[in-house]
C-alpha cells in the first residue's frame, strides 16, 4: 500500500434543514448529529480504521463525553465554534474548547460549509493545517476552481484541500457518493489516490440515519442510514487495497509538512 486514504467527518448539530425552510429546534439538531455520531464511531471502531472529525466546539459542549471517547482513537479537529459563519476570535476560542474537552492539541481546521476563511487568524490561533478548500465548483455555494487542488504551504499553515478530479474538478465527497455510481467514484478516487499520494474524503454523520422526513432535497437524503453506510464501506473496501485510512496530523507529519509538537 502507498498511498494514504485522509476519512474526514464533520461533526456538527444538523442544521441542514433550516436551509429549506425546515424548522428543527437545536436539541433536535444536536441529538440527529449524536445519533449519526455514534453510528460513525461504532463502525470506525469495527473496522478499526482511523479517522479525524472535525467538530463544532457546540456539538462538543453537547455531547462532551463522546467526544472524549472519539479522541481516544481519532484526531479531532476544529469545525468552528458553531456550524455558521466565522466570527473573529471563534478560531481560537473552539480551539481551546476542544483541546478541553477531547484532551488533544488541536492541530487542524476546517470552516462550516467549506466557507474560506483568513489564513492569519488560523496562524494566530495556534493551527498548523487547514482543510477548508474544497478546490470545486459548488452550485449555489462557491466556485474554487482557480484555487490548488494540491497540498501547499505558506507562513506556517498547510492547506490541505478536499480531493478532486485534476482536469474536471469532479469533487470526491459525501455528495459525489450518494449520487453518482459507485464504479464511477472509486475509479476515480483511485486516480487521485495514485497521482496524489492521498485522497482527503469528507462526510457527515447525519447521512448515516433516517432522512426520509427531514426535509432536505433528495439529492442530499438520499441515499442514507445503513445504505449510505454500505456505500461508504464499499467504498473504502476497495480503496483500502491502495492505501491506508490515518489522522490529517499523522500523514501531514509523515511527509513533513508539520511537526509532531503539541502547538502552543
């Protein structure tokens, strides 16, 4: 095996539906995003692969002692204070709340929504990697295909995008699996893994329960709960014969792009 296969979750209350006019309370929100954790963790655990989650320090303050016990197997990351914009100061302050709380010197961040964000505050607030560019064109939410689809570093921080195709841009992420075949994808993400050395993949917990009546588009529910796991398993499976699932942190150290110090 040569190449590194980076499993990214965003751990994170499940406000999606608001976005189409579906009202869920936050406890809702938080207790969909518990449940879709706690499925994710039992099958990472199961298949003894290793992962890093991203997490809101929100979610965190929720559920703070699965949070613990994620950080005993994967690296946990910041996915900003809460899962809207970023404010300033919010880099800083969820890290410190998930240093608390998981035990781990947060190293890596990735803002909600893949929203870019200002490299000079990640540096400020102690990060040594980002994985906030997703180097695609997302209908209706951003257009980075003038940004480096490949890993680059500047002033400290290391920008590590999500994985897409060179010539198409053709994202490899939780959208591109519930909705293209399955064939298709993992050719793909085999190129990638190949011309790359690695493929950073990201999903959400939520799409591993029942969406059949949250109100999102079709497009985003389905499929979900245990096919949506099935997908991925399959997915990874085959992958796995090329490379190997590892913390953001422990690959980025690995090809030195960071050091393996707690940041201060």
């Amino acid at each position: 095996m040569s190449g590194t296969i980076l499993l990214t979750f965003d751990v994170e209350e499940f406000d999606a539906p608001l976005e189409y006019g579906r009202a869920l309370s936050l406890p809702d929100q938080m207790a969909v995003g518990q449940q879709g954790c706690e499925r994710v963790l039992k099958m990472l655990g199961q298949t003894r692969r290793r992962a890093t989650l991203f997490v809101t320090a929100s979610f965190a303050a929720y559920a703070p002692a699965l949070i613990k016990c994620a950080a005993a197997s994967h690296e946990i990351a910041s996915h900003g204070l809460t899962h809207g914009p970023v404010r300033a100061g919010d880099a800083k302050d969820s890290r410190e709340l998930l240093s608390q709380c998981s035990g781990q010197a947060i190293r890596g961040f990735r803002s909600p929504r893949m929203g870019l964000i200002n490299p000079g505050e990640l540096i400020t607030a102690g990060y040594q990697w980002d994985s906030s560019v997703n180097p695609v064109w997302l209908p209706g939410r951003y257009d980075n295909r003038h940004l480096p689809r490949v890993i680059t570093q500047s002033d400290g921080l290391v920008e590590i995008p999500a994985s897409c195709t060179p010539t198409l841009r053709l994202p490899l992420f939780w959208l591109s699996v519930k909705n293209l075949p399955l064939a298709f994808i993992l050719s793909a993400a085999r190129r990638c893994l190949a011309l790359d050395g690695h493929l950073m993949l990201y999903f959400h917990p939520w799409e591993f329960v029942d969406l059949a009546h949250s109100g999102l588009p079709r497009y985003m529910r389905h499929p979900c709960g245990e096919v949506m796991m099935d997908r991925l398993l399959y997915l990874l499976e085959h992958l796995e014969r090329d490379g190997e699932c590892l913390g953001t942190s422990d690959f980025l150290a690995r090809r030195g792009f960071v050091n393996e110090r707690s940041p201060s």
